[in-house]
C-alpha cells in the first residue's frame, strides 16, 4: 500500500490525534440495552470516532515492535491492514448519516472485518519468520514484549470485531436468529448445544487425524433455577471459538497419551454450573503447560 505525501502526512495526524484517547469501556448489559433500541444513526456516530480511536491505539503499539519483527513481511501485511483500515474508517469523520451514507458504512465495516480475518494466523506467521531469520533463536527480552503485545492486538482485534459485528447484524441483512439473538449476543444462549457444536466440530479433525476421538460428557448445575438447563447471556460465536481451541488441544492431548491403549480412551467431561457465589480476588495463575500466542499451532 503506498500513500502519497499528503495522504500520509493527513493520515500520521489523525493516528496521532485518536491515540491520544483511550477506547470506550462498553459491557454486554450495554449492549443488550441499546441493542433492544437500536438507532442505526447513533451506532454510526458514536462508532466513527470509537472504531479510529482503537485502531490507532493499537497501531501505535504495531509501530514499537522490535524492527526485527516489523521487517518480516506478515508483519509488514498486518499492519498494512490496520492502515488501510482506519483511512477509511476516518473518512466517515464529518460525514452527515445519511440513508445512503449508513448504507455504505455497513459494507465498508463488513469489508473492514473480512480483511483482518487472517490477523492471528499471519501474525503468527510472522514471529515463526523472524524465528527462522534468528535461527530459531530470540532474545528472551524481545519475546517478552513480543507476548505482551500479542495478548493486546488479539483483545484489540476482538472488541473491534464485536464493535463491527454488533453493528453490521443490527443494521445489515445478516441476522443469526431473528427474534432471539440482539445483534450477536444470546440472551438464552445455551453453553450445552455450543459445547457439542464444537466438540462435533474438534471430533471431525481428531477422527481424520488420530482415526478416532474422545467422547464427551456434560454436566448442567444450575443452582439458580433447581432441575432447569442453564442459560447464559453471551456470545454463542465466542463461547464456540474458545471451546472449539480447548477442544481441540485437549482431543489433541488424549490420543496421544493413550496412543498404545486406545480400548480405554477417557471421554473428555464439561461441567457447567450457576450459582450464587462469586470467586473476587483470585489471582491469575500461569501453568507449566500454557501455551504462548506465538508456539499456537492449529
């Protein structure tokens, strides 16, 4: 992507003006609210400055990443993407929503999202390279920072799609569920047909690969409402995405420990529970086996 000189000089100015803000907090209770009253011009205004001002943030942090890392050329493509993203984005900064105006913001959001769908893949991509140019070496300082920016481009990257998603099923022609889901959010979304969808899902990949599978046993403890299935307001793509990557690595896990006594396979066990009682204070724990964004592999 080249920018001529005006363009770019325009363009650094406005990255620098909406990094100096910091994204919005929004809750799911928010946007259940406006969701129940949707009003596509008040979306459109309040997304035209909020969608710049966490692409700039995190763009900003792409532009302090060791030049090691920046030279590979995935990288290089991701953070094209984010340009090119929030220049058209910007160009909706002091347009009036108009019918045909609103209209357009829809596809250009569709195309936004579409174009950053390879995001955690190609960044990937990106770190196995400069692995590859260090001979498979890095400076254990540089991975570190390299982790502590991945954990924030892939929450930048799912809040955006949230932001963009919300929007584009509120107002465009894709409803997953007219009449049950506001926008993407479930306010029944039941955790048990989620877990099976991607358990039969991961199933598939582990059945051509291992030429068998886990079988799999749910548990419900609903302590709220005594012998009713539990429901709850969430996300049923992100809730499928996250199960579906446990899923697999635990499938992935399984086989291979029981590879020489396949008769006694363990079926893998989900438990779901509500209650009353609230876990506060608990401090984040790091297991000897947790895997980095960088040595994912699916």
């Amino acid at each position: 992507m080249r920018l001529t000189r005006p363009l770019f000089a325009y363009t650094k100015k406005m990255l620098d003006f909406y990094s100096q803000f910091n994204p919005s907090p929004l809750s799911i209770k928010q946007f259940i609210d406006f969701g129940l009253n949707a009003c596509e011009k008040k979306s459109y205004t309040f997304l035209r400055k909020e969608l710049p001002v966490r692409l700039a943030n995190i763009m900003k942090e792409i532009a302090l990443l060791p030049q090691q890392l920046l030279r590979q050329s995935s990288v290089a493509m991701v953070s094209q993407w984010y340009h090119k993203s929030f220049e058209e984005i910007i160009n909706y900064e002091k347009i009036e929503p108009s019918s045909s105006t609103l209209k357009r913001f829809v596809q250009d959001l569709k195309l936004i999202r579409d174009r950053h769908s390879d995001v955690v893949q190609t960044m990937a991509l990106g770190i196995l390279e400069l692995k590859e140019s260090q001979s498979g070496e890095i400076d254990p300082g540089m991975e570190a920072s390299i982790q502590y920016f991945l954990d924030r481009l892939y929450m930048s990257r799912i809040s955006i799609r949230m932001l963009i998603n919300q929007h584009t099923i509120l107002f465009g022609n894709t409803h997953p569920d007219p009449g049950k889901h506001i926008g993407c959010i479930d306010p029944m979304c039941n955790p048990s047909a989620v877990v099976k969808d991607a358990y039969d899902t991961a199933r598939f990949l582990c059945d051509q690969y291992y030429f068998g599978a886990p079988a799999l046993e749910i548990e419900e403890i609903n302590e709220l409402e005594k012998d009713q299935p539990v429901r709850i307001i969430y996300v049923p793509s992100h809730l499928y995405h996250m199960l579906f990557e446990l899923f697999k690595n635990s499938m992935r896990a399984v086989m291979e420990r029981y590879e020489q006594d396949e008769e006694n396979i363990p079926p893998i066990k989900v438990s779901q529970k509500l209650s009353h009682q609230r876990k506060k204070n608990c401090p984040q724990t790091t297991f000897p086996w947790q895997r980095k964004w960088s040595d994912k592999k699916s």
